[in-house]
C-alpha cells in the first residue's frame, strides 16, 4: 500500500512541478525512448543474473507490494510457541516434544499457532534444533556455531534478488542516457528540417535521460530498499528463534529463555514484559 502512495506522490510531485513551470505532459510522452530503455535494462537483467537469482525477483517483488507479516502480534504467537514447547520439556523431558518435532503439522500445540505453521521455513529451523535438542548430541556452543551459519546463508539468500534489483536500478541512468544519445544522432541526421521540428527532437531526446532517471531513483530502486527492510525483519525472527533455544539449553526456565528472545527483538514489534506475561497466563488459561 505504501508502496503504491510512494509512486503516486513522486509521480504527482515530478508531472505536477513540471506543469506548474509550463511545461506539456505530451512533451514526456515518448514510447520509443521507454522502449529503449526498458528494453536494455530488461536484457541486461536477464544476462547478469543466473535463472534462479531471476525467479528469486520475481518471487519476492509481490512481498513489496504487502505490509509486513513480522508484526507484535506474530512475536507473541512466536514466544507463546516456544514457551509451550519448552514448558512441556521442563515439566515432561526433552523425549515428550519428539512428537511435535517430527510432525508438527499433526501437533496439537502447533496447531494453536496459525500464523508460525503458516512459514514453512520457521517451522523446519524451529523443529530442525528441537530435533538436535533432543538428540542430545551436540552442546549449546555447537548449535550456536550451526544456527550463526544457516541465518547467514538465508540472509545471503535474501539478499540474491536485492542485489539484482539494487544492480538494475544503478544501471537505469546509463539507459537513459543510452536513449538520449541515440535520440541525439535521431536529431543530428535530421539537421535541416524546420526549427520548432528540430526542437521536439531534441526534447524527444532528453526524455530519455529523464526517464532513466527517474524509474532509477523514483521507482526500482526503492523497490530494492524495501526488498532488504523485509530480509532484516525475516532474518530477525530466526535470532529470536536461536536466543530461546540457546537459553534453555543452558538451564534457563522457559519464562527467562523467551525473555532472551523479546529482547532482541525490534522495538517497533517488541511487546513488553506485561503484555507477554499477560499473554502468557490468558493462553494458559485456555
């Protein structure tokens, strides 16, 4: 939604500054310098970028187009996920959540919480350490070390259709400057026509450089920067996830373990110590 304000406030500001300096939109108009531009800036997208960095792009554009789902509410449900978990170990020992790992999607306490089981990604890190928890193979330092790499290979991951669209956006200008060399030999080789038909070849030939400046810095790469906000609030999650299990590995009771995971947390999404508390003891109470 925002992004969708965003585009028709920097539309309204450039088209409606333009007019008020007497400027005419049909002047802008200019399909064959668009075509250039996005017509290059297409190809190279697809020769820079490997198939599967392209299907990535066009994985994550709609998320763009979306709120974020990484919201108070979801945290709580998180936190209360986990709290149950680790109570039922604490009260019943680890061997009692084997059922829960290794079927979540038939578990009753999983099935409380809709919007976790709805991330297929959350659910298999989660339930892959509850795995590893109850296997008792491996320390808290080793599983730390494992769950530091897999968060950096998923935020490399993240980070593939980032890159190409951040890449995109830079080279826009150097299409649009493209279009307008090419409108400029267009006019060149045009030279002896009337003035005022000269004229609107050469204003033909400078939209080029407007455009590809404009859909740079005004429409794709902005796209980019919201595409890395929403990396850094999936990426959150996971370290929640891996301070909770790591503090009740180390001894800690499951109210202090999910403590570990509030606090770091963002604050615009971190709910107080009441409001968990609170939550805590209604979910119990159900």
């Amino acid at each position: 939604m925002f992004l969708i304000i965003g585009y028709v406030v920097v539309l309204g500001s450039v088209l409606g500054g333009f007019m008020l300096a007497g400027g005419h939109l049909g002047a802008l108009i200019q399909p064959t310098e668009l075509i250039i531009i996005a017509g290059a800036a297409g190809g190279a997208f697809f020769v820079a970028n490997p198939p599967k960095a392209v299907k990535a792009v066009f994985k994550a554009l709609p998320s763009a187009f979306k709120g974020s789902r990484y919201t108070k509410a979801l945290y709580m449900d998180l936190l209360a996920l986990l709290f149950e978990l680790l109570a039922k170990v604490r009260k019943e020992g680890l061997m009692s959540i084997e059922a829960d790992v290794e079927n979540p999607e038939q578990s009753p306490i999983f099935a409380k919480y809709p919007s976790i089981t709805a991330d297929h990604h959350a659910v298999e890190f989660l339930t892959d350490y509850l795995r590893m928890m109850v296997g008792g193979n491996l320390n808290a330092f080793e599983i730390e070390n494992l769950m530091d790499n897999e968060i950096e290979t998923h935020h490399h991951e993240a980070e593939v259709p980032i890159s190409a669209v951040n890449k995109l956006a830079d080279g826009m200008p150097a299409f649009g400057i493209v279009a307008c060399v090419m409108g400029v030999v267009h006019t060149m080789e045009s030279v002896g026509i009337p003035p005022a038909e000269l004229g609107k070849l050469i204003a033909a030939a400078l939209v080029g450089t407007f455009l590809g400046i404009l859909l740079a810095y005004g429409f794709v790469g902005p796209v980019g920067s919201l595409l890395e906000h929403k990396a850094q609030e999936e990426t959150k999650m996971y370290q929640c996830m891996k301070v909770v299990l790591l503090a009740s590995m180390s001894g800690y009771a499951p109210q202090v373990a999910i403590e570990f995971g509030r606090k770091v947390l963002f604050s615009s999404e971190r709910p107080t110590f009441r409001e968990l508390e609170d939550e805590i003891k209604a979910r119990k109470g159900k």
